[in-house]
C-alpha cells in the first residue's frame, strides 16, 4: 500500500482538520457516481477504494500513537468503539475488524468482544460470533445486551455444541454425526427387513 499521508496529499504534520478536507475533496473528484456509464468506472472505485483505505489508516494511527502511555503500551480505551460501531453501521465490516484487530489482547475488554461479536455476526460467522459474545458476557454478566447478542448468535449457528455448555445427556446433546450414524442404520435396518435378513449393525 502506498504511504496513505501520499495517497491523500497531505504532510504527515497535517492537522486532523487538515486531513479530512483533503479526504473530502478526493472523495468528492473519484466518487463512481461521477462515473457512471464511463470507461473511467473500474478506475475510479479502485481509486476511491485507495483514499478510503488510507484515510482509515491516517485516523487509526493517530488514534492508538494518542492512546500509548509513557511506557509504550496502550491504555484501556473506548475512544475507537464509537468509530467501529459507526463503520459496523455503514457495512464495512472489514474496516471494523481492522480496528478492533489493532487494539492489543491487553486492552480487549467486554465491550470489544461484544463488537467483534456484533462484525462476525453481520458476516455469517455465528459460532465464532456466539464465542466473542460468550467471553463479553462472561467479563459483564450484568449486562442484558450482551446475553441476548449470545443467544441470538448460539440460535443462529445451528451448532448443538459450543464451549461453554457443560457436557451432558440426552438427545440435545448429540451432534450431526451421530444424526447420520442413527440415520444409516435404520436405513440399513429397513433394507434387512425388506430383503434378506443380514445383520447390519
């Protein structure tokens, strides 16, 4: 990726004002439905794709440089859920991601797993979306939000198993391959009794 300071035209001195003027005014030049029906199209998304990506990077940057302590590490901040509940609104799950990946495991808390639950949802991933909000449920037990978000996501994922349902009998228990096992033999056992008795289990 090319230095997104580069991309935008700005000096890595810009002010944040600065910047997204500059983001606006390319946005507003390479935006596709100026392009509509124009040879130019492919070529300006990707264009607009490039301005985009960089903005993120400049005010993600910014953001955690703004977030390190003396010690140069992070301090535990919810200065970037706003902006990753704004982009999970927008649709750009994968801008979201980005920013909840770029926040340090140290700094993860309740809040972070429940958004990282809310992007895996919206994408389709609803057992690894029931885990993230598991683990936010288990840091803030209290918090309703987050318990509905997980049982929502363990209806969702059609898995009878997840990590943290203690084992036990019955057939809410069973998986899919015992399903097709039990399936299979009484397949099997049908074909016995309709043909030559031939012991099938």
């Amino acid at each position: 990726m090319r230095d997104p300071y580069e991309v935008l035209g700005v000096s890595k001195n810009a002010t944040k004002e600065e910047i997204k003027n500059a983001y606006r005014e390319l946005a507003r030049k390479y935006h596709p439905d100026n392009y509509t029906d124009n040879p130019l199209s492919d070529l300006a998304s990707e264009k607009m794709q490039e301005i985009n990506d960089a903005y993120d990077s400049i005010m993600n940057e910014r953001r955690f440089g703004k977030e390190k302590n003396n010690s140069g590490g992070y301090n535990a901040s919810n200065s970037a859920f706003p902006e990753v509940l704004s982009l999970i609104n927008a649709g750009r799950y994968e801008q979201a991601q980005e920013v909840l990946d770029g926040i340090p495991p140290a700094s993860r808390n309740a809040e972070w797993y429940y958004l990282n639950g809310r992007v895996l949802y919206a994408r389709g991933w609803f057992d690894q979306a029931y885990t993230s909000y598991a683990t936010a449920t288990r840091m803030d037990p209290q918090n309703a939000e987050y318990r509905n978000a997980m049982h929502s996501a363990q209806r969702q994922s059609g898995s009878q198993y997840n990590p943290y349902r203690p084992y036990g009998g019955g057939m809410n228990d069973c998986n899919t391959c015992d399903m097709c096992q039990t399936l299979i033999c009484a397949d099997c056992c049908c074909e016995c009794m309709g043909g030559d008795l031939i012991p099938c289990c």
